[in-house]
C-alpha cells in the first residue's frame, strides 16, 4: 500500500516513520527547497517520548536527558515559587522523562529512520482529488508521466495548512493568540548565574519566560510578550533585554548569550475551533494542520507523535480497501484528546496571561496548590500508553 505524506516537518516525519514500520511504502512530499528544521530547541514531554518509543526513536531522545528534578512550575518574574513539580516524581508516574533538545537534531533523528528517497523536497502539493479508490495528489509544478496517486494521504503541511483549507472550507481556520514567542538556544549557560528553571510569569504585563538546558550544554529559552516589538533583530535584542531588567538575573544573561539573529520569533497561533473530523475519506490530517493550538501546554509536537502513533496502529496490516474505516478509526482515536487539550491550551493561555489584580489573585492561588497536586495532574496529562492506538474505540465521534 501506497502512503504519501504531505510536509516534512516533525509531525510528518514521525508519520511517515509510523506509516514505514507499519509495512507500506512510504512517500513523503515537502515543499521547501531542503530537509531542514526552523526554530531552536523543543521541550518533548514525557508522552511525547512514550510516543517516539513506540517509534522505535525513545532511546537517544531519552538519552538526551538532564537532571531537572525539582525545576518544574512556575515562578514570578523574580524566580520565587509559585506553583512547583517535582520532575522525578511525575517521570516515575508517567515512566518518561522531560527532554529538552534542539529541533534539528530532532529533526534529524526522524529523518534518518526513513528509507533513503523517501523525502522529495521542492515539491508542493497544491490539491487533493479521493477518487474512492485512491488519492490523486496534485503537484504544483506536474512531472512527465502519471499523477501521483496514493492509498493513504496523510496532511502534516502545518498550522497554516492549504489543504485543511481547501478539504474544510466552512471552518473558520487559525487565528493568532495576539502574544509572540521569541525561542532561542545559548550556546551555553552563562557563567556566574543559576538558571531558575521553569516559567516565570509576570503580572504586571503577562509576559512569560522559560528556559531548558540542552545535553550539549546550551540552554534554549523562550520568552512572550504582547504588543508591539522592533523589527530589526539587533534593536529587538536590545529591547527584549531592557523589558526583563528587574527579572531573574538568568533572563537578562540568556539574552546576552545568545546571538540577535539566533532569535526566531513568531506570533502564537492556534484553530479557532477544533476540526470537525481529523479524518476525511482516505486522507487524515496529522499534527498542527489538524489541530493547532499554543504552546503553552508544550503540546504541539508531543500530540503530532501520539498522531503519528495512532496512525501506524490503524494502518498496520491494513490493505489498501480498508484504508476509509482505518483513518476513521485513528479519527476517533484521536479527536477527542486533541480537541480536549486545544481547549486546555486556550485556557491556560489566558491564565498565564492576566495581569494586574486578576494576575496577582493567580499567583496567590497557585501559591496554595499542594506539589503533590501539581505533580499528579501533569502526570495526567503527560500520560500515554501506546497500547490504547490499537484498542477498541471508546466513542467515535
């Protein structure tokens, strides 16, 4: 059987890892002229590895690992407690660690787990025809011969996916949150200062700042804002340092590590609304182009893994005439959990940012929470047991 996925980003890498050991060949399309990652580093939450062992990449992820046991929460701008986890104890819970690692090297990993010239860069896919049979994938630049054509298509393109829109149009698609996101990674951990880590909020203006250290030795960090900021990566820099000068000193020393044109930013996106079904006919839609949402839950990539698990399960041993009732499986696999945490994120977007008395009654309240509390409701939902992608349904949608 015949599996074409469209975008080689994380998501639709691990796709097409799950779709390769499932036993299909496995065809993967990306527009962009190379392979390649954008971005810093990334946060892989405990069922984000879960999901890359059931891909067989759990190992080296997990070998990427660094002591952080007591480096969870969330603090105030100053680096004081608010709401503490201790690490150790949610990765006995959940039987995975937190790992921080850069995109690339991830990127990298999913990569080289597939068949060589299984990835075709410079090739846009602009259409999609199910004709009940097979999946005709339009290309925007036609090669000699047939169209291609596919059993399966799996729709991995991102948030600002075309063909979400085009196979949904009535959905109203994606909205920016309003708040940007500079990451970055410093090339190492500035000298004379501890890093505080997990989040620090501050309620005077609901900006955020995170940082994780990376097994190479640098730290990749984050921080949001909302409003307006320069253009220029140079004046940016500049600014970004200025509005975190009463911080945790570490904030303002990351700045300083860190190169300005190192500094990715972009505004937080998330849909609207979560899609009606993550599967339509013999294509399915995988990772943030079915459902994006912010990254306040450090979500994003982990649910495109679970995805991409699902999704090998149902494909397993399916021949090409089963394909509609597989992808309506992995639709009811997958829809509920991540239409559930699509409105967990929105929600803990908007309580990370308030500000003024609303943000200060936060913080009091977080002060309150038990760390037991804190701990066995990240173990919740940091929970994932493979074995659920191959059981019976509970619901479908």
């Amino acid at each position: 059987m015949h599996v074409v996925v469209v975008g080689a980003g994380l998501g639709g890498l691990a796709a097409a890892v799950a779709a390769h050991r499932a036993g299909h060949l496995v065809t993967v399309l990306e527009r962009s002229p190379a392979l390649r990652e954008s971005g810093a580093g990334i946060g892989v939450m405990p069922n984000g590895v879960l999901a890359l062992d059931a891909l067989g990449l759990g190992e080296p992820v997990r070998g990427q690992a660094g002591p952080m046991a007591a480096g969870g929460g969330l603090r105030d701008r100053r680096g004081r407690a608010l709401l503490t986890a201790d690490q150790t104890a949610v990765r006995e819970r959940t039987g995975a660690p937190l790992v921080a690692v850069r995109r690339s090297w991830l990127h990298g990993l999913l990569a080289d787990a597939l068949p060589a010239g299984t990835v075709y860069t410079g090739t846009p896919v602009v259409g999609l025809r199910d004709r009940g049979d097979q999946v005709e994938v339009e290309l925007e630049r036609a090669a000699p011969g047939e169209p291609v054509r596919a059993d399966a298509v799996v729709v991995a393109d991102g948030a600002h996916s075309r063909l979400r829109r085009a196979l949904l149009p009535d959905h109203p698609g994606l909205a920016g949150s309003g708040e940007h996101a500079a990451r970055a990674v410093a090339p190492a951990a500035p000298a004379g200062v501890a890093l505080v880590l997990g989040e620090l909020v501050d309620h005077r203006t609901g900006d955020r700042f995170g940082c994780l250290p990376l097994a190479d030795g640098g730290v990749y960090w984050y921080a949001t804002w909302r409003g307006p900021s320069p253009a220029d990566p140079r004046e940016r820099h500049r600014w970004l340092r200025a509005r975190r000068a009463d911080w945790h000193p570490s904030t303002v020393a990351l700045v300083d590590a860190t190169a300005p044109e190192a500094v990715h930013v972009v505004e937080t996106e998330q849909l609207v609304r979560p899609l009606p079904a993550l599967a339509l006919g013999r294509i399915a839609l995988l990772g943030d182009a079915g459902h994006a949402m912010t990254p306040d839950l450090g979500q994003g990539a982990c649910q495109a893994f679970e995805d991409a698990v699902a999704l090998g399960a149902v494909l397993d041993g399916a021949a090409a005439a089963h394909v509609p009732a597989a992808l309506r499986a992995y639709d009811a696999r997958r829809g509920a959990r991540t239409a559930a945490l699509q409105r967990e994120s929105r929600r803990m977007h908007r309580l990370l940012g308030l500000t003024g008395v609303r943000g200060r009654l936060r913080d009091a309240v977080l002060r309150c929470v038990p760390p037991g509390l804190a701990v066995r409701s990240l173990a919740a939902q940091y929970r994932f047991d493979p074995a659920d992608a191959r059981g019976p349904v509970a619901g479908a949608r």
